[in-house]
C-alpha cells in the first residue's frame, strides 16, 4: 500500500455546497469544532477547514448558482452526496453527531457498528449528508 500511496498525486479539495444562511451555517459547524478561513468567508460564502487538503465551500445559494446551469438539489427529497468525515475515536463520532443533532441537525439514519468501523449520520441544517466514521487503525492497515 506504501508504494501506491508515494505514486498518488498531491490534490487538495474543495467541495461547494448550496447553503440558505452563511451565518446560521456557520455557527453550526463551528459548534462542531470546525474553523473558517476569514479571508475567504463573508457574506456570500464561507471556507470550512476540513483537514489538511480538504475544504467545503459554503455557498449562499444564488451565489451557488452562479457557478452552474443545473437546478439545486432538495435535500428534503433528493441527496447530492454524502461527505465523510473521520475521527480518531467512536466517542469522537457520538460527540459530532450529538453537537450536530443538538445545533438543529437531524440524524439520517442508525448507528453502525462493524466491529472494526462505527458510524453514524447526520443532515446539516440545509440538508446535507454528512457520514462520520471510525476505523480501527490496525483495521485500516
């Protein structure tokens, strides 16, 4: 696995989501333990820190638009995806999604326990899918 990881190109990403409020929404993953970028954060938009390489830009929704010809997704019938998210614990997983459930989030589906990998889901406060996840680091292997 090493040596297929050296040969994998360095990317970083950025996934856009169409949000209704960019101060609502952000007060609701900042309650989560995530931070934003100031410089790309304001009335319009908002840059969510992810991880290293990893980013979700957070769009108020005709801004969003400006970016494609395609509808918005209704994410109160329809899902555009689901984001994961990993933690270093299975209680890391519980305290996410019960921030997230406690900001006004709501669970999208049962726990699930494999063992070697718990977890559980919640929708964002426009509806967004987001898969939060531990994996056994000796599993991971």
């Amino acid at each position: 696995m090493k040596e297929k990881e050296d040969n994998l190109m360095s990317h970083k990403l950025f996934v856009s989501l169409p949000i209704k409020n960019v101060e609502r929404t952000v007060a609701f993953f900042k309650s989560l333990g995530f931070t934003f970028n100031p410089k790309v954060t304001g009335e319009q938009a908002a840059c969510m820190f992810i991880g290293e390489h990893a980013y979700a830009m957070l769009l108020v929704e005709p801004f969003f638009k400006t970016f494609t010809k395609k509808e918005i997704c209704d994410t109160a019938t329809h899902v555009e995806g689901a984001f994961g998210l990993s933690c270093e614990t299975r209680a890391e997983v519980d305290a996410m999604v019960a921030k997230a459930l406690a900001g006004g989030g709501k669970e999208a589906g049962p726990p699930e326990d494999h063992g070697f990998m718990y977890t559980r889901s919640f929708e964002d406060l426009d509806g967004h899918h987001w898969e939060v996840v531990w994996m056994d680091p000796q599993a991971a292997q």
